[in-house]
C-alpha cells in the first residue's frame, strides 16, 4: 500500500471516528437535558474511548505525513492542503473540509453541553445551600456519578 493511501486510510477512519464523538455528544446531551446521569457516566467513558481511538490515528497520521516529507525531500511539515497540491489529489482537499466541519460540530456541542453540566452543578449547589440552610448537611464522602467536562 502507498503511503498515500495509507494517509488517506487514517483520515477517513478519523473522520468516521469523529462522527462517532459527535453521535455521542448529541447523546449526552439529550441525557443532560433529562438529568440521567448514570447514563452521562456511561457516555463519558464511550467519549474516552473515542478519543483515546482519535489520539492514536493524530499519531498515525503525524508518523505517515512525515515519512511522507522524508520520502519525497520536503523539509517543512505537510498539511492536508499542501498534500493535496503535491499529490494532485484533491480528496485531501475535501477531507480537510470535512473534518473542519466536524471539529466545528464538536466544538458547538460540547460548549452547549459544558453549559447544561455547569447548569446543572449550579441548581445542586444552590439545593445543598438551601438544604444547609435549615441545618441538613449533606454527607461529602458520597458525591455520585463525575461528569468529564474534557473534550
């Protein structure tokens, strides 16, 4: 297999696997907006996957453009533009725009759900204080499902 197409491999898979964070994100959102939070613990993990999924194919991808570079004698870093323009492949030029428009998608969701989380903390603070209010302390050692707020 040519390294370029090797390089195309690892986009599309990035691409599919992006996707898949922003199917999941959608997810969680529903689950924040109905307070399920078992269910948003369930969707954290499924995102550390993902993500963990998505750090090494970067890696991948980083490794193939630059023994791309090494290859083909170009010393300065190769971006998706620049390959599309060596290789006169133009699926470089429209994978980079799809996965602009992903990153875009990912980016809005999770502002929108770092929202609905931040929200959400605020009434339980507010109920604990109105609670500690009328001498009701709630126990800190018990404080329930963790809502990763990473992306």
């Amino acid at each position: 297999m040519r390294i370029i197409d090797s390089i195309k491999s690892i986009l599309f898979e990035q691409t599919r696997s992006y996707r898949g964070l922003i199917s999941v994100l959608q997810r969680e959102r529903e689950c924040l907006i109905n307070l399920d939070a078992e269910k948003v613990e369930n969707l954290s993990k499924e995102k550390d996957t993902i993500l963990l999924r998505l750090r090494l194919l970067e890696e991948e991808r980083i490794r193939l453009i630059k023994k791309y570079s090494a290859d083909n004698g170009n010393a300065d870093s190769v971006s998706l533009q620049n390959l599309s323009h060596l290789t006169g492949d133009n699926d470089f030029q429209l994978i980079r725009s799809q996965l602009t428009s992903l990153l875009q998608s990912i980016q809005e969701l999770n502002d929108f759900n770092m929202i609905l989380i931040e929200r959400s903390l605020s009434a339980v603070r507010n109920s604990v204080g109105f609670l500690e209010s009328f001498g009701l302390y709630i126990n800190q050692n018990n404080t329930g499902a963790v809502l990763s707020k990473e992306i």
